[in-house]
C-alpha cells in the first residue's frame, strides 16, 4: 500500500503509535528490553527454527501502556553461535575493516575532493589486509612447518615425533613438511568456510535500491550500495584464499626448487601471489553497486577471482600430492631452519611497512582538510587528529604479530628450546626480529601500566574539580558522585592512550626496519627478554584458551560478543575474512518493519535505541524510504553517535551525517514557517562513560535544549525513580544507585520524551 506523503517533513503522529527499541552491545533478553526486570514473557515474530533474531512482542500488554511496544534482540548474531567464540583469532582482521572506516574524507562547498586519493588510500587498505592474511598463514606455517615438521622432527626430537603419522619418519623430509602443511591449509579451508557461510547469510542480502535524495546528499550510511556487499565480499574472499593457499604452497616449494614439479610450483605461487594482490589493490574488484544495476564486467571479474582461487588450490595440491609420494627422499639439513622462511617473513614485514607508511601518509593529507563546519562545535574532535585509520591498522598489525611470534615461542619451547643460532643442544631457530620483538612487548606492557597511571592522576584531578559543582546539587554524596561521573569521563581519554600506545608501535615497526637493515649477530638476551617472550607466548595462548573456554561458556561468549557487537557493525570492505557484518541482517530486518508497520498497519513508528542500538537506529533513519521515515521517530539513550562514533567514523557519522538525520526528522512546518522542530531526542547522563549529546553538551541544571536531553543522575531530589531492593546491611547512609550507561527505560524522563514525539 502506498504510504502518503506530506508536502514536508514528518508527518503528524496517527491514532495508533509502536515504540520499536533495539538493545545495545552484550545481548539483551526479550523481556529486559521490553520490560526491564520483568519474565521473557514475549511473543516472537520470527522463524525459531532459523535463530532467535528478530521482532518481540509482549504476551501481554503491561498495564498504562497507551502504545504497542516491540523489541528487535539482534545480540544472538555476535554471541549466539559457539563458532563465535573463535573469532577472537580473527580479531586482527575485524580491526583492519573497520579502519576502512575511520578514513576521513576532505568535503568542502557540499563536494568531495581528492577522491582519487581516498580511493588510492582505500587500495592500501586492502593491501594490508591481505597481508594480514599472509601474516596468519605464516604463522601456522611457522609453528607446524618450520619448528615442529623441519626443525624438530628432522633433529629427532623424540617430543615433536609422537605426533606425526608413523609413514613420516625422520629421513622422510618431503613428506613429513607436506603433512605439515596440513594445519595451515586446514585452518585456511575453516575459515573459508565459515565466511562463505556467513556470506550467503548476511552479505547476498540485497536490499532495494533507493532514489538518492538531496538531504542524504554525501552521507555514505545513506546510500544503499553500503550494505549490498554480496559480489565484491565474494570476490576479495576468493582472492584471499588464493593468497593463502598460493603462500602454502611455496613454503612446501621452497626447500625443493631443484627437484621438479616444486622447480616449477614455485615461480607459479609467486605469480599467484602477484595477480592476487593485483587484484585486491584494483578499485572495481571492491566496487558496491545497487541492486540490479551491477555492470557487465562484474560477473566477469568474479569468475576470474575463483579461477585464481581454483589455480591456487590446483598447485597446493600439486605440492602436498608430490610430497605424499616421494617418500624416502632424504634432504636432513640437522636443526637449521626452513629454507626460504625467515625471507619470506622478512619480504612481507617489508611490504607491510611500505602499505601502511603510505596508507598513514595519504590519511595525513585527507585529514588536514576542513573538518566540521563552524556550526559543529568543538563538543568531540577528531580523534587522532584524523589519524585513528592507520593508528587502528598498525593495532592489527601488532596483535597479529604478537599472535604469530608468542605461538612460535610456545610450540618451540614444547618441541625443543628457542635459540637464535641453533647451535645449543635441542635449538629451535627462530627469526632474530622475533627475540627483538619480545622487548618491544615488554615496553608496550610497561607504557600500559604508566598509561594506567596517568588514569588514575586524571580522574583524581577531574573529581576534584567537579566536586564543588556536585556538591551543590548532591550534598549528602558529593565524593560519590563525583567520583562516578569522572570515572565516565575517562573515556574521552580514550584517544590519547590510543596515540601512546601507537607511538610505542611506530617505534618497535621503525627499530625493526633498523634491525632487519644493519642485521646485527646477536639478538638481547637477560631477564627482560625471558619476561617478553613470557607475555607475549601468553598472550597468544591465551587468545586460544579464552576462545575455547568460551566455546563452553555461555557468559563469557556473550561477554567477548562486546567486540564483535562494536567491530563487526560495519561491512566487510576490505577484509572478507572477518566476522561478518550484523548490521546486513539487522538494516534490512528493520527496514522491512517498519514499512510493515507503517504502510499495512497505518502507525507512526517510534524507534528507540540505546548504545549500539542508537547506532543502528539512525543508520535505520537514513536507509528508510521517504515515505515511511515520514511516520517515523527516534529516540536515543545512551548513545555514541556522536561521542565516539563522529570522532572514529567522520566520512559516516560525523557532523554532515548526524545533521542529515536531524533533517529527515523534521517536524511539520509551523504556520508561522519558523524552524521547524526536530523529532528526534537524545537523552544522556554525566554519569555514562559510553553515552553523550549528539549536538549540545549541557547539564540537567542547566539544560540547552534542542536534540539533547542531559539527565540527572542519581535522580534530582523530588523525583521518584525505581530503586533497587535495600539490602539488610544498607543504612540510611547508602548512596543512591547511579545508573550510568544502563536502564534508561526506567528514568521518567524516557516518558516524558517518548509523550514528545508523539503530541
């Protein structure tokens, strides 16, 4: 049924009204969304037999509720499935993607400039992401061929033997490294699988193709080629397993080049190798189009990315087949270790150095354009000034790294001892910048702990001074207050730990471009070094172990869903790998309510967000048709938008795109055509560390109106909010509860902006 269309801004509120909430990060049961406290006594609208996500209904209407209200739960997509639990090995991918997202864009007079750059800036985020593919490849292959199949086994290390199949015997070098090999390609084989899986869930979901419309003019989270990923996700995804597979193979090929076919495998991997990366740096290979208007050379390209893909996967099974056959072959080379690695992982630090240096570089220049526009405000800068892309891709650099390197000290340990020449009894070679390496996770440590330091002096200095404006407004518990409220505030803190942090980064990439240069005989050793190599086997191991624990946990994978809840929002543009994007499900699920509920059951729609869900509401704003956003309102609580999301995300949610929102939601001319007001309110608390305005900061005893809704909080005295039960031990001297990020349903103020939008 065709939707009316009022002759400007949002029409006026019909006779039947639904408030549609969507949780936050962390899950959320049915019940706590719809009725905070109450059972899950909710009527689901969806398909059980699918997954648990989707529309919640009450079984019944709560008494003096005037209005329909629904709840979409959406929190199953990240922590729901066991499988999540192990996407904490994919974390470095997930990081990758959404720096894609923190690039700036230099906007002036309504137009972008230097496209050219941004889409350049863009190629090399794709580089790097593929690199981070070869850098989780190499660092199987490091463990399972190089220390355990090469080194170990050709010694005879009685501990590293037990493991492999009787056939593969010591002498046996071509067989046992093509066995070897197993785990990286298996590994490799898993996460195409999942991603394929998750591919046809999430990113084949098309959703209809819209007329650009004038306010939505430069807003990328307006354009519905954003979320329609299905055939560049599939074309990066095949490149990448070619990569990988590619990489496999010469890791086999390499100790073998003068014995047929691996003399041949071998330059046919690195031209594998070669037209992959070609391939994922050309624009079109990652080119969005609307549904139904994908070009004839789309189709055409995908071929050629699994035809790649296929010829990969043709010559590692080539060299895994050679191997399995050529048993008895006898090349022992004692401890040394696998010809052509350490080079291979010399050659892809290299080209990792030169991606992101230029990535930094273009960023540089796009960020040094005009910011937001004077009538923004300074209420959030940029974080990083600008920089949080290349800051966020050297963060996936180094957690790979950390991954790759503490993985190849713990398997070596177990197999034999780590040593730099190999000349001590048992000695498992490991690359000299691994042994460098260690020292600089001991300064990245030890700068957490002064950072930790610093923290704390800041949030002292912030009580203080808010104490004698909180002592006004809250006599009897000023210290308690005031020490909540500057505990939220440190989240604002939060870039410049990000820009330490990235500095100690910087200085360990630059120490080993010293080190790989000079090449110095010796590598450090002493206590520190043992210390480093402690953490940083840890922290690989225990990348594992809270993977698996959290296979078993429910509570804990719901507790690691958090990252994926933050990360995975955003599409997959440049790492296919990586978890998928939720947001591909839930856009489109939303959209399809909506337009249900306006169009066949004739209500205006309210749809209130908290924290992440204030995220997708607005990104839910912008996608909708014209037509139904004109029955539409919104209601945030709690939100980023403008905290975090405007200052990491600034060519999506910052000020252009937040004003664009605030403009759809206009609401009906006044007769006296003065501004019209918005229908939009954001509600926030001091006393939130995730949570701000959107357009104005001010406090609730001072409030400036608008968009934004400041709130007390504990409650202002004379007001009456739900408290919980006192507990025997409590006196009267008990501060009142702060809520902070939580339970903003509960606040009447929610009410009271809820009878707003809808009078």
């Amino acid at each position: 049924m065709p939707v009316e269309e009022p002759p400007g801004g949002c029409a006026p509120t019909r006779a039947r009204v639904t408030e549609l909430r969507i949780h936050g990060v962390a899950g959320a049961t049915p019940g706590s969304v719809l009725y905070p406290g109450c059972p899950d006594q909710v009527e689901f609208l969806g398909d059980r037999t699918r997954d648990a996500v989707g529309v919640y209904l009450p079984a019944e209407r709560g008494p003096g509720i005037a209005w329909q209200r629904e709840a979409y739960v959406w929190g199953d997509l990240t922590s729901g499935s066991r499988s999540r639990a192990f996407w904490l090995l994919l974390l470095p991918f997930a990081l990758a993607n959404i720096a894609f997202y923190m690039t700036p864009r230099r906007i002036a007079d309504g137009r972008e400039h230097l496209a050219g750059l941004r889409r350049t800036v863009g190629a090399g985020h794709r580089l790097f992401a593929l690199s981070l593919t070869g850098t989780l490849i190499a660092a199987l292959a490091g463990t399972s061929m190089d220390v355990v199949g090469w080194q170990a086994a050709g010694a005879g290390h009685d501990s590293a033997l037990p493991g492999w199949p009787g056939a593969a015997v010591a002498e046996d070098t071509v067989r046992r490294l093509a066995l070897a090999s197993l785990p990286p390609a298996l590994l490799l084989g898993l996460i195409w699988w999942l991603g394929s899986v998750s591919w046809a869930r999430y990113d084949m979901r098309m959703v209809g193709g819209n007329r650009p419309e004038p306010l939505a003019a430069g807003v990328p989270p307006a354009d519905r080629r954003m979320w329609n990923g299905g055939a560049p996700v599939g074309r990066l995804r095949s490149l990448h397993v070619a990569f990988g597979f590619a990489l496999i193979t010469l890791f086999l090929a390499l100790p073998f080049t003068s014995v047929q076919p691996y003399g041949t495998l071998y330059p046919a991997g690195l031209a594998v190798l070669a037209v992959s990366a070609a391939l994922v740096a050309l624009p079109r290979t990652a080119s969005r189009h609307r549904p139904g208007r994908e070009p004839a050379w789309s189709s055409l390209l995908g071929r050629v990315c699994a035809g790649l893909r296929s010829l990969a996967l043709v010559l590692y099974g080539t060299a895994f087949t050679a191997g399995m056959l050529a048993g008895g072959r006898e090349i022992s080379l004692g401890s040394r270790a696998l010809p052509g690695f350490h080079g291979v992982l010399e050659t892809l630090f290299w080209v990792q150095a030169a991606v992101l240096t230029a990535v930094a570089a273009g960023t540089l220049v796009l960020a040094l354009g005009p910011g937001d526009p004077p009538e923004a405000g300074t209420l959030y800068p940029r974080a990083l000034w600008g920089l949080a892309a290349p800051v966020t891709l050297l963060m996936a650099w180094t957690l790979a790294a950390v991954f790759a390197i503490g993985l190849a000290f713990a398997v070596a340990r177990v197999v034999g001892t780590p040593s730099f020449s190999g000349d001590s009894a048992g000695g498992i070679i490991l690359p000299g910048p691994y042994w460098w390496a260690t020292l600089a996770t001991l300064t990245a440590v030890l700068s957490v702990v002064l950072l930790s330091l610093w923290l704390l002096a800041e949030w002292r200095r912030e009580r203080a001074r808010l104490l004698p404006e909180v002592r006004r407004r809250y006599p009897d518990h000023a210290e308690y207050v005031s020490g909540a409220w500057a505990t939220a505030g440190l989240t604002d803190r939060i870039g410049r730990v990000a820009a330490v942090i990235a500095t100690v980064a910087t200085a360990s990439v630059a120490v080993g471009v010293i080190l790989l240069a000079v090449r110095p005989g010796g590598v450090p050793t002493g206590p520190a070094v043992v210390l480093g190599i402690v953490i940083t086997a840890g922290v690989a191991v225990g990348l594992i172990v809270v993977g698996w624990r959290a296979y078993e946990h429910p509570a804990l994978r719901s507790t690691v869903g958090v990252l994926w809840d933050i990360t995975t929002f955003w599409p997959r543009a440049t790492h296919p790998l990586a978890p998928p994007c939720y947001a591909e499900r839930v856009i489109p699920d939303l959209m399809d309510r909506v337009r249900t509920l306006v169009r066949d059951e004739r209500r205006t729609v309210v749809v209130s967000g908290h924290s992440q869900g204030s995220v997708i509401a607005a990104a839910l704003v912008l996608q909708l048709d014209p037509g139904d956003r004109r029955h539409t309102r919104l209601l945030t609580h709690g939100s980023p938008l403008r905290r975090l999301y405007a200052r990491y995300f600034p060519a999506y949610f910052g000020f252009g795109t937040l004003q664009a929102v605030k403009e759809m939601l206009a609401a009906p001319r006044p007769p006296d055509s003065g501004q019209p007001p918005c229908l939009w309110s954001n509600l926030h608390r001091s006393s939130d560390p995730v949570g701000g305005p959107v357009f104005a900061f001010s406090h609730p005893w001072a409030p400036s109106g608008g968009v934004d809704e400041p709130l007390w909080d504990p409650a202002a005295p004379g007001t009456e909010r739900p408290a919980p039960p006192r507990r025997p031990r409590d006196g009267p001297e008990t501060p009142p509860r702060i809520f902070g990020h939580i339970d903003y349903y509960l606040d009447p103020a929610y009410d009271d902006a809820f009878q707003r939008l809808i009078t």
